[in-house]
C-alpha cells in the first residue's frame, strides 16, 4: 500500500478506538490490539481472496458491518473496487458514513437496512465478493449474505474454531442456497488462528431466501 492508504487506514483504526461509548463500535479501547484484530484481520482476508475473483474492477459488499470491518479497509486498500457497507444500526452506519465522506474515501457507500429486506430488491444478485463476518452461526450468515453475490461471484465468511462442525451443519443451507464451498484458509493474528470459509456462488438463490426478517436467526436452515 502507499503512505497515503497506511495514513488513512490508521486514521480509521484511531477514529473507531476512540468513539463514543454509546455507538458500541468496538471493546477494543487498544489500538493495537484494534489494529491486529480487526484491521490486519481486514487485510488478510483480501489477500486470501483466490486469483479468478480478484478482478481489477469489483463490486463488493460487507454484511453487517458494524464498525465498518472488512470493508472499510478493503475500500482503502482496493481503491478500483466499489464497497458497500450494510447494517441496520442507524448510528453505527452514520460513523461509517462520516468518516468515508470526511476522509475522502469515494468508491465506499454506506447502507442502512436489514439484510433480509435488501436481499429481495435491487441488491440481490448484484456484487462480485461478498464478506460476512461477526454475524452469527454459520447457516445465519449463508442465508443472509448468499442472495447478495451473484452467479460467478465469492462468498467470504471469517471464522473461529468451530468452523468444521459448523461448516458440517450447514451443508443444507450451501446447497439450497446455490453456495459451493470452495476452500477453507487458516490465519494467524498475533499467534490466532482463524479460518476464511470461501464460497462460490454456483447457482441462482431460490426467491424464498433469505426468509422474512427475524425468521433465519429463530430457525437457521
């Protein structure tokens, strides 16, 4: 990366670890901890991203993105991509929204709104590489990211180690959902391992899904 993007990328690790209490953004008050958990985190993970999918132009979209990980450092350090960074926390989505019009960051774009609802309108079928991360179990987060990629397109959800029981438990929903997994990656984060669930989108997402809001977190498929 250049200067510039490392500037910017710590100037938003700053601006998270230092936000109001109340916005519930992080617990990490340490910047470096912040920056190793979640920043590096971050960067991994498009470093992971195989080769056919790392076009030069994407359309990528961060589900559930809080405090704004993945994509506002993939937004920063992919800036031929364009980022968009869903959630349903109104304050939450206004940070994200400040800090990308404050610092100049052009090819990122905040939504507010449930995935659920999104999913079943203009969105659906429409992005490139789609990251799920911190949303839940593994069958909560298939269902409400999978309409999102579109046909051809990746499927990105991090994960701890519980990922092979959970990966096993939700062979149901990859298959009904037009998912084919396609590589599961271990990390190491300040001696961590994690793993990135990689996805490809192999057939259409049938209409039903994702189901009504609230409906896949009571009854995952």
């Amino acid at each position: 990366m250049t200067p510039e993007q490392e500037t910017l990328l710590r100037r938003y690790a700053e601006a998270v670890v230092s936000s109001p209490p109340h916005l519930h953004l992080t617990s990490d008050r340490d910047l470096r901890q912040f920056w190793v958990r979640h920043v590096e985190d971050a960067l991994k993970l498009i470093e992971l991203i195989p080769p056919p999918y790392r076009k030069a132009v994407c359309r990528v979209l961060d589900v559930g993105s809080g405090n704004g990980i993945p994509g506002i450092p993939v937004a920063i350090a992919e800036p031929t991509w364009g980022v968009e960074l869903l959630d349903s926390d109104t304050k939450k989505c206004g940070f994200l929204d400040t800090f990308c019009k404050s610092n100049g960051l052009r090819n990122s774009r905040v939504i507010v709104g449930r995935a659920e609802s999104l999913a079943q309108g203009a969105f659906r079928d429409s992005y490139d590489i789609v990251f799920s991360r911190a949303i839940g179990k593994l069958r909560i987060a298939l269902e409400l990211s999978g309409a999102f990629v579109k046909l051809g397109g990746l499927l990105v959800v991090p994960h701890g180690t519980s990922w092979e029981a959970e990966l096993k438990e939700s062979s149901l929903a990859i298959e009904l959902l037009g998912l084919q997994p396609i590589g599961n990656i271990s990390y190491l984060l300040d001696n961590i391992k994690f793993w990135a669930l990689l996805f490809a989108k192999v057939n259409q997402t049938p209409a039903i899904y994702p189901r009504p809001v609230g409906v896949p977190d009571k009854k995952p498929l």
